[in-house]
C-alpha cells in the first residue's frame, strides 16, 4: 500500500456468516476469524486494499475503504 493512504475494513457482522472465503482470498494475512466466528480484520496495516475480499463475499459483508491522508485538503 502507497505511503499516506489508510485503509477501512467495513465488515457487517450480520450478514458475515463466517464462510471464511475473503480469509482464504487475502494475499497478506489480514483477515482472521474472531470470537463469534465472523471475519474480522486482525491487521488492517498489512491490508494493500486489493479488494479480493469485498470481490469474493457471498453476502457482500465487507466492504474496503482507501483513504488518502489530506484527500480532503486538496478537494477544496
């Protein structure tokens, strides 16, 4: 991942049904199974956003959110 950027993990816990697809699917190891058996992102700071994980969901329960540090700044 590009220096300055952040990336959000969005995961519905409702619609999770523990599947375990989008674990299997990230190259980097970020996502894991929590407590409740849901997909959870145990380390967000490896994530390079390739979005395999929202792409493979079945129940469309994770959604992946880049942000660029001072994207803001420069819209106005």
């Amino acid at each position: 991942m590009g220096k300055g950027k952040t990336v959000k993990h969005l995961i519905d816990k409702e619609w999770c049904k523990g599947c375990g697809i989008c674990i299997h699917f990230c190259p980097k190891n970020v996502l894991e199974f929590d407590k409740h058996d849901k997909a959870d992102a145990a380390r967000p700071e490896d994530c390079i956003a390739c979005k395999l994980c929202e792409l493979r969901c079945p129940d469309l329960a994770i959604q992946i959110i880049e942000d660029q540090e001072g994207e803001n700044e420069k819209q106005e």
